[in-house]
C-alpha cells in the first residue's frame, strides 16, 4: 500500500484557495448551495469572503481522488461577528470545491 502523501502547509493552501478564488475557478455542490446556505442564511458573496480572506485553523486531509485536499475556512463576515466556516475541497490546484457552510459557534 503506497504511503499517503503529506498535507500541504495551511498558508501554500490558502493562497492555492485564494488565487482560485481570484480566478473564479470556484463551483458548489447542491448540497452547499440549495440546501445548507439557504439554511444558514449564507449569500455568495459571504462565501468568497471567507475564501479570501479567511485561514485554514484545522487539519488538511487527502480528498478521495489523488491532488485532492479537503479542508475548514474559517472567517469572519463584514455583517456579523459570528465566524463562517466554508468546508472545501482544491481539485489538484485547478480548482475549488465548496462542500459545505456552516457557522462556527462555541
């Protein structure tokens, strides 16, 4: 069985997220968008700011396709001083995947 490979460093990840961000690069899944940001109050916008300016404060794992990483963005937004978090998976640096939203409460 082949060793699994090392995370990447959480600060060359979020600037991989935040340049595909930049880029536009960025899908949804349905459960992201029509059920969990709907739920939560969450826009589009809400998304992308916590992608761009937010950090990766959890641990990085491999996602199920090899150059996948799965990952917690975690930000604050401009309308509240409740934290986001963004669950995400980088698609071999190409692109990013948005899985989930939820609110980082205590």
């Amino acid at each position: 069985m082949p060793a699994r490979p090392k995370p990447p460093h959480p600060g060359d990840l979020i600037k991989t997220i935040r340049s595909l961000v930049g880029r536009g690069k960025v899908g949804f899944t349905a459960h992201a968008l029509e059920l969990r940001m709907k739920e939560r109050g969450f826009e589009i916008d809400d998304v992308y700011q916590v992608l761009a300016r937010g950090d990766i404060p959890g641990t990085i794992e491999p996602g199920r396709e090899p150059g996948e990483w799965r990952c917690l963005v975690v930000g604050r937004l401009q309308w509240t001083s409740r934290e986001a978090g963004v669950a995400t998976v980088v698609v071999r640096k190409d692109r990013l995947v948005v899985i989930t939203v939820e609110w980082m409460d205590p």
